[in-house]
C-alpha cells in the first residue's frame, strides 16, 4: 500500500468510492477543481493500481480543514483510515499547519472512532448539518503532534 498524491487520472476510481458510500456524493467535476488549488491536498491509497481510500484537505494559513475521508467499503476496518489520517497529518506538519479540523455525522460512530484513535477530540455540534438523512455534525478538532 502507499499513499500519495491524487491525480486528475485517478478520479474515476474516486468517484466510484465517493458515489456508493455518501448520499450527497461529490461531483468529478468538484474534485478536479479542488485538485488544481494550491491550497488543497488530496491523498489516495494505493494497492497494485487500485485506489483503496483517500482523503483531503483545505488550508488556510496554518490551519486544515479536512474535507473528505473515504475508505471502500469492502476494504474498510483494515488500518486504511488509521495510515490515511497519519499520512495527512504528516504532510500538514511539513506545511506548517497547528490545527486540523472536520465535521463527521454524528450517527457516523466508526469514523468518529478512527478519528478519536487518531489524537482528535470532540469540539461541540452543528445542529442539522445533514441532509438525507437529517443529521447533526460533529465537530472535531487536533492540534497535538501537528
């Protein structure tokens, strides 16, 4: 497995993943336009040219707001998640960033858990930040080891 930046050429796998596991699925069209931003970072896990998982994030100084974790469902409780969020952190450090944060479902309890695991701590909730269904965010938030 390795991590490493996402390319424009990997976006149909990514839109394969985005579509089967989000009700409200990012358009091809919206991660081609974050990818071209310099102040974007996106990351793709990779086995024998399968993108198993990816992630991004927005910076803005020296804070990143990650946007997007997503794992294949058929590949998810592996440690995917878990090597995604530290790769990311990792270059985050690199840039100069002292805090990271995200919203996540707050019905989303295993992704809540990976980042728990992952040194993030839970800030407070965004009441009704979900459509489809209707749900309050999460709001979490790390800045140890950043």
């Amino acid at each position: 497995m390795i991590l490493r930046e996402m390319m424009p050429e990997d976006l149909e796998q990514v839109m394969e993943i985005e579509e089967r596991l989000f009700s409200h699925p990012w358009t091809r069209e919206g991660f081609f336009t974050f990818l071209m931003k310099s102040n974007a970072m996106f990351l793709v896990v990779e086995e024998k040219g399968q993108i198993l998982g990816y992630c991004g994030c927005l910076l803005v100084l020296d804070e990143g707001d990650i946007t997007n974790v997503a794992v294949k469902k058929e590949r998810q409780e592996e440690g995917i998640g878990s090597f995604m969020i530290d790769g990311l952190i990792r270059f985050c450090r690199e840039r100069g960033v002292t805090l990271l944060h995200l919203e996540v479902r707050k019905g989303n309890q295993k992704a809540i858990r990976l980042y728990e695991r992952n040194g993030f701590k839970m800030d407070g909730y965004r009441k009704n930040y979900y459509t489809d269904p209707s749900e309050d965010a999460v709001l979490m938030s790390r800045t140890e080891g950043i």
